[in-house]
C-alpha cells in the first residue's frame, strides 16, 4: 500500500469531483424537465405522439450510454451542414456534449419512472378535484404533478445514482472527470488498487448523501 | 451499405464476430455473476452480523463505483494482482491475462452484485412456512435449498434478472477500452479507417437495439414457463 500516493491524489481527485458534479447536475436538471415533457406525452391518447415518446424512451433505455455519447461527439461532427449553424459551438466541446448525451439518456429513464407515477395515481383524486370544480390544467399542476413527483422519488435516487455512475464516461470523450483522472494516475504510477480506493471512496461517499437525501424527501413529502 | 459488405472489402463479418463477442461476454459475465451471488446471497441473508457486514460491503461498494472505475481497476491491476500469487508460488515471470478474461470477471463481479439484491429480495418474499414445512417434513438443508427454495426463488426472480442481463449487456459496451474486440470497439475501429463514425456508432446502437429486444423476447418465454401452475 502506498499511503503517500494516496495523500497526495485525493486533492486532485477532489478537484476533479467537481467536474462530475456539474456534470451530473446539469444533465440531471435538463434531464429532468425533458423526461417530464416525455411523460406528459406518453400519457397523451393520441397514439402517435405516444408512439414517438414510446419509442424514444425505447431506444434510449436499450443502447449503452457509451454509444449514445460517441454517436454525439464523434458522428455528429460528421454532417458538414452542421458545421455551418451556430450549433458547432456546442457540439465541438466535449463537455456540451457528454451533457447533452447524458440528459438524452436521463430523460429517457425519467420519463418512463414518471409516467408509471402518473399512472398510479388513483382516478379518485382526479375525480375529487373535478367534483370540487376545479380546471383541468391546475388539477394536472397542482394535484397530479406533485403526487407523481412523491410517488417517483425512490425510482428517481436510484436513477440519480445511475445517472452519476453515467459521467464516468465523460471520460472517454477526453474530459478529465473524476474517473478520467483517476485513470490518468493509475496509468501514470500503476498502483491501481490505491488509486481506486481514493477515487471509489468519493463516489461511495456521494452515493450516500445522495441516498440519504432522498430518504429524506420520501419521509418529508410522505402521506402519513 | 457496400461498407458492411462481408469480406475484405467491407466491414459486415468483423461486426459480425464483434456481436458473437459481446454476446459471449454478457453471459460469461451474467455466469461470473451468479457465481458471486451465490456466494454473497447467504452472507447477506445470514444471522451473522460480520457476515451480512461482507455482503452488504461487496454490493454497496460495487454498486456505488462507477463500471469505467472497476474495469480500469481489473485493466491495470488484474495482471499485477496475479503476478503476486503466482510469486508466492515461485512464478515470477511476465503474465499477461487475456482481454476476455479481464473483462467477463470486471462485468461479471459487478452483474454479481446486482444479482446478488435480486437473489436476496427473492428469497426474502418466499413464505416463511415453506421453510418450516421442509424442515418439518426432514428434509436436509442443501435439499431444502436447491428441491423447494430454489424453484420458487428463480420465478419470483426472473423478471428481475431480466433487468441485470440488460444492465450487463450494456456494459460489456465499456470493456472496448481495454481494447477487447467487441461491437464498441470494432466500431471505433472501422469508424476511425472510413472517417464515417456517425454511420458506424448508429449501427452499433443498432446492434444493441436488436440484442436487447431479443433478449427480452426469450426471457417472457422463460418467465411465461417458469409461471406455470399460478
């Protein structure tokens, strides 16, 4: 065990932490929202605007993450008109595009974890808030969003500690995340194990402020 | 199209191969991880404190690390890690562990502890009074387990394995960086050679499609199968 190569890489692994956290937290916010947007068409009764969130969500969900992410900073590029429009801005960075990958697939994963929300929420209360005269669109706002957002909270931590196990790939696409430099140390010194110590300890230690705060949404938003 | 001819002109039978890998190392790796599952599901389950303590160290810590850290760990590590057994037996030439080897253990141990919470919350929703009633009717323990638990767990499992074989799936995309010849790599391969990666990573995303929705075809089968008599 060499305890001083430890020492002197937990800083820059720490430095680097930060990198996966904007990383996590912006796709997770876009993420959000375009799962969202997903649900509310996958519960829409016309059958083609099912069909498409259906089929999103589908592919999505049932290719690798890496593949999505190359597909994005590697073939994108490829199309020469989009060279020309102002989205080449975006797209020639690495790190706008591991987030752009990322939400794509959290979005994807969201929207099938809230629409089994929407779902389960007992036509009784719909049916109350009818009866009570109130508008469909604030039934919907303040009576079926807030329910489905409680009711996806377990399924949503899990998603959330997928999601930052996702940005390790953020690494393959050269942006030096807190896998990517970690690899870089191993790869440089080949003391693996110590490295991985380090480096698995940060990432243990976010999964459990991540899961102890989503116990403690559930306890707070819970209906007893 | 004429770039994934079959030949040497075009890309179709090394894909091709590369699919039979990736399908080779998602069930070598979901075998790997039964294996540790049955290690770890009676840990986990166990009376003992120091016992469910080894259990849930192994699925917590490997499911809170990233896949990309485990490989790199087996990647860098594996070889060293054997070369200091085998030292201790009086080996001490190079050894050089095959890429296939390196990357079914790294996904297998990290399938075993998704399998492993399966397992666990399978046996768990089993009725206590079937374990009673093969240990009234004098049935010994390895029979208890494997004649009246063990059918009843794999259907209450099924549909959760199915999950875990996707997961595992999934990430045998990852094992391309060290350089094992499956789909993920032999599209980076042909992508680099013909400059058109966006045709060659749809293609692989293609690939992934059509395993996973076949995979999902079989396992129903299966699950209708092992359904039978509910």
């Amino acid at each position: 065990m060499d305890f001083d190569l430890m020492i002197t890489s937990f800083p820059k692994l720490l430095a680097a932490t930060v990198v996966t956290l904007k990383l996590l937290s912006a796709s997770l916010f876009f993420g959000l929202l375009l799962g969202l947007f997903f649900a509310i068409l996958r519960i829409n009764k016309n059958i083609f605007i099912n069909k498409f969130a259906y089929g999103y969500s589908y592919v999505f969900r049932g290719t690798p993450l890496l593949v999505q992410i190359f597909i994005i900073y590697f073939g994108l590029g490829q199309i020469e008109y989009l060279r020309t429009t102002f989205l080449w801005v975006i797209l020639k960075e690495p790190y706008w595009c591991a987030i752009i990958a990322f939400t794509l697939n959290t979005g994807a994963y969201t929207s099938e974890i809230l629409r089994s929300a929407f779902q389960t929420i007992k036509p009784g209360i719909i049916e109350a808030g009818k009866s009570l005269g109130i508008s469909n669109k604030i039934i919907f706002y303040k009576i079926q969003i807030p329910i489905a957002i409680r009711q996806s909270l377990p399924a949503y931590g899990n998603e959330i500690i997928l999601m930052m196990k996702g940005t390790s790939l953020a690494s393959t696409v050269t942006l030096m995340d807190l896998t990517g430099v970690a690899k870089y140390i191993i790869s440089t010194t080949f003391k693996p194990i110590e490295v991985f110590i380090v480096a698995g300890g940060i990432y243990l230690f976010m999964t459990f402020i991540i899961h102890n705060l989503i116990k403690f949404l559930e306890k707070k938003y819970s209906f007893q | 199209m004429e770039l994934l001819a079959f030949g040497k002109t075009g890309w179709g039978d090394e894909l091709f191969y590369a699919t039979l890998m990736t399908i080779a190392v998602s069930i070598t790796a979901m075998l790997v991880g039964f294996v540790f599952a049955l290690i770890f599901t009676p840990l986990k389950i166990s009376k003992y404190k120091t016992l469910n303590l080894v259990g849930n160290f192994y699925t917590t810590v490997i499911r809170g690390v990233p896949e990309l850290l485990v490989i790199y760990l087996f990647f860098f590590g594996g070889s060293g890690a054997i070369m200091y057994v085998a030292s201790i037996f009086g080996y001490y030439e190079y050894i050089e562990i095959n890429a296939f080897i390196t990357g079914s253990m790294a996904i297998g141990i990290i399938s075993g502890a998704y399998s492993t919470e399966v397992f666990r919350g399978a046996i768990q929703s089993i009725d206590k009074g079937q374990f009673e009633a093969a240990k009234v009717l004098g049935i010994n323990k390895f029979g208890q387990f494997y004649k009246i638990i063990l059918p009843q767990m794999l259907r209450l499992a099924i549909p959760n394995l199915s999950n875990v074989w996707q997961i595992t799936l999934k990430d045998t995309s990852l094992i391309s960086v060290t350089g094992l010849v499956e789909i993920m790599r032999q599209s980076y391969v042909a992508a680099g050679s013909t400059r058109d990666p966006l045709f060659f990573y749809s293609f692989a995303a293609v690939l992934y499609l059509l395993l996973t929705y076949i995979s999902m075809k079989l396992i129903n089968k299966l699950e209708v199968r092992y359904s039978r008599g509910y």
